[in-house]
C-alpha cells in the first residue's frame, strides 16, 4: 500500500485537532511520529493514502467524530515503568502514609493516579500501599485515569510481559503477580487483591469539570506536565489541587516543576 507521506500542511491540520482537544504540545518535530503511528490506522482503514485519510477526517463531520478518539490514541505517548523514580514511593511509604495514619482524613487512603498509562504506576502504588497493610490496619483506594482508551484497556487486563516486570522487587514479584500457565507467553498478571483496589477511567485534563466527587490524600502527577504549555499547566494543576484534600500530598516527575504556578 502506497501510503505516501503526510505533509506539513496535513501535520499542521491534525496538530490544531489534538492540542485543542487534549492540550498536548505537538511542535513540528512530532510529525514523523504521527505520520509513523497513522500508518498503521490507515492500514487498519484499508485507505490507500494521508491524502484521502485527511480529506475524510476533516470533509465529513460524522467520520471525525468517530475517527476522533483514534487520532487521540495515536497522538499521546504512553511510557511508563513499574517502580519508576522509586524514591517517590519510598516518600509514600515512610512519610506520607505514616502521618495520615496518625491523623486519618477519612475511613480510606485515597490516591489519585493522574495520567495513568498502562496501568504501571498505579500497580506500583497499589503494592506500596498492600505492603503497608502487612504492617498496619487501614484501607486504601486508587483512581487511576488516561485520556488514551487504549492504554486503558490494557490497564484494566493487568497483564505485562515478564521481562516488564524486572524493576519490581523481587518479594512482591512473588506476591503480587501471577505468573501464565503457559509458560511460552512469559507473562504475568497482577494478583486480583491488587487488582480490586483500583478503578481504571477515562479522563481528559482540558475537561472544565473532572467530574470526580473524590478528594484525595495523595495525587501522583507524574511526566505529564512535560506534555503541555505554561498556561495548559496552570489550568490542569489548578483543577487537580481542587481534588486534593488539605494538606495531600502531590508528586511530580523528577524533572518537572511547580514553580511559576499560581496555586
């Protein structure tokens, strides 16, 4: 299939579409990336060529509408690790839950996963978090939200390949993941009772209203800022702060930051 390439005028078209749905930054050094990634749905499409994919997507209101959601898909990166940047979860572990369990804001230790991909972190948390519960009693829920509904299938099966698996140490690899029975996938699947402590949801952070009725002890906002312009930034931080309770705690990626910020 000759598919061409996609052109800068093309680019700058679906570029408009994707930063004002989503908020997502998509300079013109992203546009091998998307042309890469629109290969694959035109394949899907059985349509030949950018040229006839573009001319359908903005020519004919109903089939963006239904084409929308694929083009958000495509358009957002989803990398993420188990136990990435551990020495956030050492804080979650050693500071942030101990003080809430001396004085609890509420029946559940609520944590907000925000952006969260394949479903990594918020497994990660969950593990911190039921380790913690081998120690002390308390109960623990996790929000976990994507703006990708693909990602978020993947979440929701809970299953990784093995070698994905590796930064997880070794003790809760033994407690938490159920291994294939057939060993030929080499996969793992996260154990149901971590499983049953999250609930998986779409999200977009450029909605007015969130629609969550949840405040949160804690809010793990991890490498998404990068993602967005300043004053994309101050809006989403703003809503999230709305849903963090007094004196929660927010974590950030290492290399991202908070300052300039009106909160």
């Amino acid at each position: 299939m000759e598919t061409q390439t996609l052109t800068a005028s093309q680019f700058a078209d679906f570029q408009r579409v994707i930063t004002s749905t989503l908020g997502i930054k998509m300079p013109p050094t992203k546009q091998v990336m998307l042309q890469s990634r629109l290969h694959h749905r035109l394949r899907e499409l059985g349509i030949e060529t950018f040229d006839e994919y573009h001319a359908r997507f903005f020519g004919d209101a109903g089939h963006q509408a239904a084409e929308l959601e694929h083009l958000l898909n495509l358009a957002t990166t989803n990398k993420t690790d188990f136990f990435r940047e551990p020495d956030h979860f050492d804080v979650l572990a050693r500071e942030v839950l101990p003080a809430w369990l001396r004085a609890p804001s509420g029946p559940v230790f609520a944590v907000w996963c925000a952006g969260c991909a394949t479903g990594e972190e918020a497994y990660t948390i969950a593990m911190v978090l039921a380790e913690q519960r081998r120690t002390f009693s308390f109960e623990f829920f996790i929000r976990a939200t994507d703006v990708s509904t693909r990602v978020l299938e993947t979440a929701r099966n809970a299953v990784y390949a093995e070698d994905h698996a590796e930064p997880i140490p070794l003790a809760l690899r033994q407690r938490y993941l159920l291994r294939s029975r057939d060993r030929a996938t080499r996969q793992v699947r996260i154990a149901p009772e971590l499983r049953e402590r999250v609930r998986f949801g779409h999200l977009n952070f450029l909605s007015p209203d969130f629609g969550m009725r949840e405040v949160f002890d804690v809010v793990f906002f991890r490498n998404v800022m990068i993602y967005f312009d300043r004053e994309t930034q101050q809006q989403v931080v703003a809503k999230i702060c709305r849903q963090l309770r007094t004196g929660g705690k927010l974590f950030i990626a290492h290399s991202e930051t908070l300052q300039g910020l009106a909160l």
